[in-house]
C-alpha cells in the first residue's frame, strides 16, 4: 500500500515539474516570427482598404444616381421646351414637300386686302347725329302752357269681382250653425247631504230608544 502512495505522489510531482518546464519553454520561445507578423499587418491593411474602397463606392453610386436624375429631369425639360417653340416655316414646307402634299399657309393672317368691306353695312353718320345738341329742350321750356302729365294709380288687371252671392250664403250658414249647449244639471250640495244624513240616524237612535 505505501509503495502505491509514493508511486502517486512521485508521478503527480513529475507532471507538475514537466508542466512548469513545458511553459517556460512556451514562453520563451513560442512566439510570432516577422514574416507572421508582416502578413498580420498585411490583413488589417487589407480589411482597412476594402472599408474604405466600399464607402467610396457607395458614394460614388450615389451621386451617379443623383447625376442620372438630374440628367433625366433636364431631358424632360429640354423636350417640352423644344415642343413649345413653333416650328421654322422653311422647315414646315420642307416636311410638307417630302410628304408630297402641297404647303399651306399655317398661320392665319387677318389682313384686309383694299378698305374696309364693311363700310356699306354701316349706318350713315351725319355731324347734327354725331354732335350732341345742347338745346333740344327749349322748345319744351318755351311752351306757354305745359302740360301736367296725371298720374293715377296703378290697375290690376289680372284681378277679378269677388262673388258676392257665395259671400252671403256663406255668411247665412255660418248664422244658423249655432252651437246648442246642453243643460248641464247642478252639483249636489254634500253638506246638505251630510246633515241630513246624520238627523235619520239620530231619529232612528231616538225611536230605538224608546222601544
């Protein structure tokens, strides 16, 4: 049993000794060569400048888009300026020649050819019409005996007569539908009652009594 005991306690303090010795010697010479620290900072470098080329890029697609946007908008704005300008005359012919249609006029011209073709539809203008005249009512002030214009009321014409025989037998029947009212009998006078009542009963207590 003893030589079980120090079999243990001599391999548990091997072990421990080949530990320590094992991690001095990791220590000492376990570590990063320079190539392996030289591919080390390769990568950071590396993952620093796809960060950055990213951003870049995204950046860049953004304003790409932001240009295309404009560009289009600018487009759409040449285009309606470019519809609403009139077409050159020349130009119109020349289309109108290739088509093999004859050109014409496309814009209306209201010129008068001569005079005026109204001239005989207008009413004559003599100077007394066209000057206003100042005295055209002395003839009105001069008059010796004005006339005074009467004034009545105004008719109706549209009224009518009333009908007077429907207005009479109307008031006739309205005459004789008068309202007969009952005679209504009076209300009994309860305290007369009472007392009455009360005087039979004494006299019948009365007549009892003297039986």
């Amino acid at each position: 049993m003893s030589e079980l005991w120090e079999t243990l306690t001599t391999g548990l303090i091997l072990s421990l000794l080949f530990i320590g010795v094992s991690y001095l010697f990791w220590k000492r010479y376990d570590r990063p060569t320079p190539l392996m620290l030289e591919r080390k900072e390769e990568k950071e470098r590396l993952s620093e400048e796809r960060k950055t080329w990213r951003e870049v890029e995204a950046r860049m697609r953004a304003e790409s888009e932001e240009a295309e946007l404009k560009a289009a908008y600018e487009r759409r704005k040449a285009e309606e300026r470019a519809r609403a300008v009139v077409p050159d005359t020349t130009d119109v012919k020349e289309a109108w020649k290739s088509l093999g249609v004859a050109s014409a006029e496309t814009t209306p011209r209201f010129e008068s050819v001569g005079g005026d073709a109204n001239v005989d539809h207008r009413p004559l203008e003599t100077a007394e019409e066209s000057e206003p005249s100042a005295n055209d009512d002395d003839d009105l002030l001069s008059a010796v005996d004005p006339v005074q214009v009467r004034q009545d009321k105004v008719v109706q014409t549209g009224a009518e007569e009333p009908d007077w025989d429907l207005i009479e037998k109307l008031g006739e029947i309205a005459d004789k539908d008068e309202i007969v009212v009952p005679d209504v009998p009076e209300a009994p006078d309860l305290e007369a009652a009472a007392r009455s009542e009360r005087s039979n009963t004494r006299s019948d207590g009365n007549v009892l009594e003297e039986e």
